[in-house]
C-alpha cells in the first residue's frame, strides 16, 4: 500500500468508541490520505468528474475512480443521477472533519 493510502491515526471505529460522542449509528472510517484529498476536493468544488478530481488532487485517474467507488459505498460521496460526477455527502464532510482534525492544523 503506497504511504498516501495508510489510514490516518486515530481514524477508525475504536477511536470513536473511546471518544463515546454518542453517534453510534455511524460506523467508524479510516480514510486514506487519497481519500482525505478527494473529499476535501469535493468539498470545495461541489461536484466533478473523476478526470478533473485526479487532475486538481494529483492522483491518477484510475485510483482516483477506485476511491470514489469505495467512498460512494461508504455514503461519503454521491454520483449526481443522471451524470459522471461526484458530490460529497453530509457523512463525507462529518467523516473529512473526524478524521482530518488531529493533523490538518
């Protein structure tokens, strides 16, 4: 696994178990460093094709499709209905904000 995909410290399902918010329903989500970057790309464009989000993110357009394959299954993103873009969902700013907040400052 490349060092830009190793799961964040802190980022998965027992952290949030530590932390006892109360929002049990949602499970934990390691994001990657690839994943954090496509969120926040999303995050600011609002909604794009996964050509332009490699392409603002500097990731490669195949892994850059892969990881909106695996975040659309986790909920954190949304393919537009009738298009090839993507739009980040509410969970995926909640889980950006959980799981960037340790390091981004």
């Amino acid at each position: 696994m490349p060092a830009s995909d190793v799961p964040t410290p802190n980022s998965g399902s027992d952290a949030e178990a530590e932390e006892g918010d109360g929002d049990r329903d949602r499970p934990g989500v390691a994001l990657t460093r690839s994943d954090e970057r496509v969120l926040a790309y999303l995050g600011d464009a609002g909604t794009d094709y996964p050509a332009f989000v490699a392409s603002n993110t500097g990731l490669y357009v195949d892994h850059v499709e892969s990881r909106l394959d695996a975040l659309e299954a986790l909920g954190l993103v949304a393919r537009v209905p009738g298009e090839e873009v993507f739009r980040i969902t509410d969970d995926g700013r909640d889980a950006l904000r959980d799981d960037c907040a340790p390091w981004s400052d």
